[in-house]
C-alpha cells in the first residue's frame, strides 16, 4: 500500500463522510465475503497475515474483534485496512495486535 494516490479498489463504495461542498471524503467500500481473503491478503502491511478467523485486539478501541469483520475506507485518494471499531476509534492494520484474553 503506498501512501499517496492507491488506485481505487474495483469493488462499489458508499459515503460516510462529505466536505462542506457535499465531496466524499470518506467512502467504505462494500466487500463481498468471497473476496475477503484475497483483499486481507494484498493489503495486510506485515508478513504473517492471518486468517479471516483469527482473532485480533485493537489497541485503540481496546477489543478483540474478528479479522474477517475488517473494513476497507477511502480517504484523501488513499486506501486503509482498518478494524470493524475504526468510526468510533481509529485503529487501523498497524494497530492490530493479538488477542488478549479477558484477565489482561
């Protein structure tokens, strides 16, 4: 993934966010489950991909969430791979961590 100008993925998108003159700023692309895998695959920033039913911890919301519920948004011509709590917390792939049981 670079940083600046990613190509938009081929799959359709919905607003979530616009800019004052009503431009999307923030689009979710809509992933079909069997394409999941392969999109995980291309955009994972680390070696060691897991799968789509592992479990992983996002540092910034502080819950465990499954891989596969993992979301892909737009932002300023630029692709992110982030966790199913992004809207709320902002964690994205580089904030996944594993997962952490109930005691820590």
């Amino acid at each position: 993934m670079s940083l600046l100008n990613d190509p938009p993925l081929d799959f359709p998108r919905k607003v979530i966010k616009k800019n004052g003159r009503g431009r999307p700023i923030l689009e979710e692309y809509e992933i079909p489950e069997q394409a999941k895998e392969a999109v995980l695959k291309e955009m994972y920033p680390f070696e060691g991909v897991p799968s789509l039913s592992e479990t992983r911890y996002d540092l910034h919301e502080g819950k465990n969430f499954l891989v596969g519920d993992f979301k892909v948004i737009r932002e300023q011509d630029v692709n992110y791979l982030v966790s199913p709590y992004y809207y709320s917390s902002g964690g994205t792939a580089i904030d996944w961590m594993p997962a952490r049981s109930e005691q820590d």
